[in-house]
C-alpha cells in the first residue's frame, strides 16, 4: 500500500488525533475534534427552546439570565462571572 493511502484504522487514528489536540481554540468539538458549524448551535438552540416550550429567546440573553439567577441564589459574583462564560 503507498505511503499515505487510507487502510485500516486510519481514519480513527485522525479522529483520535484530532480529538487529542488541545490547539483549537474551541471549546465545544465534534467527535472527531473539529469545532462545531454555529449555524448547528443556533438550530439545536432554537430546538431546544421549542421542545421546552419557552419564549424564542437569544442564547446570549440565557447567558444573563443565568447569571441573574446564580446572584439571586447566592453565588459568589466571581463564580457567576466564570459559570457563564
């Protein structure tokens, strides 16, 4: 077989390489380790917000909210600025 040419297991050892690269800047990654299509988030959000049965609302509006909510139970405000992002 030439230097290069898929054989077996090849592909997982690209997906295992990538998923074990830590220089991506993403946070959140596919099972093989490429960063997630935003326009995936945004559809997935947009579910999830119909499934619930809430308002359409922005994810970054969630963002305060929650923030909202962690101070109102009483979170340190240094923990509520990190949970969120």
């Amino acid at each position: 077989m030439p230097c290069g040419a898929a054989g077996p297991g090849r592909a997982e050892d690209r997906a295992a390489s990538r998923a074990a690269d830590t220089s991506t800047p993403a946070l959140f990654t596919t099972e093989t380790g490429e960063p997630i299509n935003p326009r995936t988030v945004w559809d997935r959000w947009k579910k999830l917000l119909e499934t619930a049965g809430v308002l359409d609302g922005r994810r970054h509006d969630a963002r305060h909210t929650a923030a909202t909510v962690l101070l109102i139970l009483g979170v340190h405000g240094r923990a509520t600025m990190i949970i969120p992002g």
